[in-house]
C-alpha cells in the first residue's frame, strides 16, 4: 500500500509532468512564434523590406490578435513616437464630374474662399463648394492640424490648366503657413508633378484601391497600371506617396508609402460594395497592426469612418500603431468626429499633437531642378 507521503509525491510528479508538458506544446508558445511575433522581431534588426509574399502578410494578419497587437505596437514605438498623432484636414475643392453621382461644380474661385473665410461660415463654405485654403488661419491650424489635404473629383488635369494653375497657389500659400500639403488630383503628367513638387507639395494621394486582379470590378475610370505610373511620376519627383490599398501590394512596391490611410468601409448604396457589412473594430486593428509590421517607416492614418468607434476602441487603434487622424465636421462628404471629442480624447489618452514634417528646404529646391531637366530632356 502506498502512504500519503507517496501518493502526494506521485501527484506532484504528475502535475510537474503536466505543466512541462503544457509549457512545451505549440499552443503555449504560440506567443512568442507567431508570424507577428517573428516578422516584428526582422522589423526592428533589419527596417523596411518589399520582397513580402501574399502569404506571409496573411499570416501576420491571421496571427492571434492580443499577439498582433502587442507585436505591432513594439515596431511602432520602435519607428515612432507612440504618443504623437499627427491631425490632418481633408477638403474635397471640387465636387462631382464622372459618374460619381454627385453635381459638377466649378473649382471655387480665390475671391470666394476669402469671402466665406471672411464671413466664418464653415457650413456655408462647405454647401457652396467648399473653403480652400484661407480659411486654414481662422479654423484649421487653430484645430491642431499640421497637414492639409485637397481633392478634386475628377479622372485627370488634362485641359484643366487654369484650375492646375489655381491649386498651385493653394500648395504655396498653404507651405507658407508652415503646413504639410498633400493633394489629390486623379492622373497627372510628368511635368505636372515636377510643377507641384517646386510649389512646396509635400504627398500625393493616390489610391490603389484592390489587386490588379480584381481591379476592373470595381474600377472603371482608370487602369491598374495608370495608377502605378502616376506613383511612379510622384516618387521620381521626389513627393511622399499616400496610398491605400491591399496591404500586399502596398508593401510589394518599390517603395513603402510614407502614408497609409486605415480606412472603414463606408457601404454605399449603388456601389460594387454595397452589400458589405460594417468593418468590425478587430478588423481594424488587425489592419494597422500588420501595417506597421510590414511598413514600419510609414505614417497610419485612422481615415475613413472613424466616427463609428468608441474613445477606447480608438485606443486600442493608436496602442496598435495608428498616429495619424483626420480632423473636422466632415471628411468629404460623410460626418467625422467632434472637434471637442477628439481633444477629450488627445486628453485622457495622453497623445500630443504631431508636428509638421518637411524635407530639407534645400534639398528640395535641387531634387525640383534634377527632375524639370530629367522631365524635359525626356520629352
């Protein structure tokens, strides 16, 4: 017969058993394997790479999400500043055109945007075609934003030279206030990015939207390789590209783009998408997280319906590596979060305001000067 002194001594040989045997299994150590785990650690000791495959960002995406987060997070406070968030300004100058729904409106003129900047009437600016940049000293930059983002809706700036001319003026003025500019114009010529680089811009927003595969299903104004070109001419010249797209292909391009909007899809009806249901707050996270893995120099801005998040689901977002948002009553044409809500929560969260980030002015200035004589003496 076996004592109590034996039997306790077999139990805990058994439980010690156990644990080892625990300690030692796959699910236990899951943690610190994971393609997140793994990828993060190659971020930080080697930096940026573009020779990802499709599989191993699915993998870091598909990775356990409190793992994805935490890994996420550590290359992000290793490129960034975790506690900065950038606030951006995005304003739609001209509305409507091709088959986008919406009325056609005409570029607003300067003498109009400085009478609404003059009367203070955002709402008013915004129903008559839009403030552009004169109103940035009375509301903009006294809302904390340090970049300013323009768009017009049209497909190109083909036969659009007075307008072209127009929103070079606004690049100018919008630098000399000490702000990022960033634009975004549909399809340009080489020459046309060289012109807006000497006028002090500092992005080009260009979508890419979804794979080359799927491409033509969803968009119709443009082709797949129109839009790797005209990143091409934006990157030659020297302009920080901002870009959305499949995490594979932006990660895959020459380049990693300085920017990447996160953004929520916003289902509207009509649409290709229409049917998709409301992005989860996972999904979100999920998204950045791998991002910052995967490009973690860039900039992720939390874009497009950040309104449908809570102040703590948009932290967890920041914890993950978003440093960027976009501030306003509107961004386009949908409701973007309060002003007072959004300085609550720079409040309880701890986060400062980001400041501007330029290039050297110098090297700016000469970088302009290689590429107008490389684009003239190409024809």
């Amino acid at each position: 017969m076996f004592s109590v002194c034996s039997i306790l001594a077999l139990q805990l040989r058994r439980s010690v058993l156990l644990l080892h045997s625990s300690s030692s299994s796959p699910s236990a150590s899951y943690s610190t394997s994971s393609a997140a785990a793994v990828q993060a650690e190659r971020a930080i000791s080697e930096g940026p790479r573009n020779d990802w495959t499709r599989d191993e960002i699915k993998s870091i995406y598909d990775s356990p999400v409190l793992d994805l987060l935490f890994h996420g997070a550590q290359v992000h406070r290793h490129a960034h500043n975790f506690r900065e968030v950038q606030q951006c300004t995005l304003l739609s100058i001209k509305m409507g055109g091709y088959d986008t729904g919406l009325k056609a409106q005409k570029l607003m003129t300067k003498e109009a945007v400085l009478q609404a900047a003059t009367k203070g009437d955002f709402h008013c600016a915004l129903m008559s075609e839009l403030f552009v940049f004169f109103y940035l000293r009375q509301y903009v930059k006294e809302t904390g934003s340090t970049r300013f983002c323009m768009g017009t809706a049209w497909r190109d700036t083909v036969g659009r030279k007075t307008n072209f001319n127009q929103i070079l003026e606004y690049v100018k003025e919008i630098r000399a206030m000490e702000m990022e500019v960033c634009c975004t114009l549909g399809m340009l010529e080489k020459q046309q990015v060289v012109e807006l680089k000497k006028a002090g811009l500092t992005a080009y927003n260009h979508y890419l939207d979804t794979s080359r595969e799927y491409y033509s299903n969803v968009i119709t104004t443009r082709t797949y390789d129109e839009r790797l070109e005209n990143l091409e001419f934006v990157r030659d010249a020297g302009i920080n590209v901002c870009s959305v797209g499949l995490l594979h292909t932006l990660a895959m391009l020459p380049s990693d783009p300085e920017s990447v909007p996160i953004n929520a899809l916003l289902a509207v009806k009509g649409t290709p998408l229409q049917d998709q249901k409301p992005v989860e707050i996972w999904e979100m996270v999920q998204m950045i997280a791998t991002a910052c893995i995967v490009m973690p120099k860039a900039m992720v801005r939390l874009s497009a319906r950040r309104v449908r998040f809570s102040m703590p689901e948009q932290a967890l977002c920041f914890l993950a590596g978003a440093n960027s948002i976009f501030t306003g009553e509107k961004l386009l044409t949908t409701p973007n979060n309060d002003f007072d809500a959004d300085q609550l929560m720079f409040k309880v969260l701890g986060l400062v305001p980001k400041a501007p980030s330029f290039n050297d002015a110098a090297a700016n200035v000469y970088e302009a000067g290689a590429c107008e004589k490389a684009a003239s003496s190409s024809g």
